[in-house]
C-alpha cells in the first residue's frame, strides 16, 4: 500500500511539472486599447516599440494587410506623414 501511495505522489507530482503554468488569457493576448494615447503621433523606431509593449504584442506590422489571424500581433496604420490612425490587434 506503502508503495502504491508513494507512486501516485510521484506520477501527480511529475504530472504538475509537465503542465503548463497558465496566466490570465486576457493578459497573454495583444489589447490596442492600451496603446490607443498613441494614435495621433508620428510613428518612430521607438513609438512602434513602446506601442508594442504597451498593447502586450509580440509582433508588429504597419500598413500591410494579413490575412491570418494573430491574437498578439498589432497592426499599426498610419497616413502618408506617419502618423499613426488606427491601432489593432489581429
């Protein structure tokens, strides 16, 4: 009995280490709206980053126009002066 009880520790505690820890989803996934102050700048190396890291993106493209859908990817749209009109993230 000694054993048996002994193993499911060990297979349970096994089982936890490979589980992956999971955060909120909400703050795993890009938000624009955290970044939306930057609507109206001039779009810089450093304003695409901050904007970036302010929506919680891992990725950024500006102008183009995916197809797929990436939920941590921000879209940065800018008029032909760069300055930033619309902030999404997809």
């Amino acid at each position: 009995m000694r054993n048996l009880a002994i193993t499911v520790l060990v297979a349970n505690c096994f089982a936890v280490n490979l589980t992956p820890a999971r955060a909120d989803e909400s703050s795993q996934q890009c938000n624009a709206n955290r970044a939306r102050h930057f609507i109206g700048a001039y779009l810089t190396q450093s304003v695409k980053t901050q904007a970036r890291i302010a929506a919680g993106a891992v990725r950024v493209v500006v102008n183009p126009v995916p197809q797929d859908f990436e939920p941590n990817r921000l879209r940065i749209t800018t008029d032909l002066n760069l300055v930033i009109t619309r902030l999404e993230c997809y």
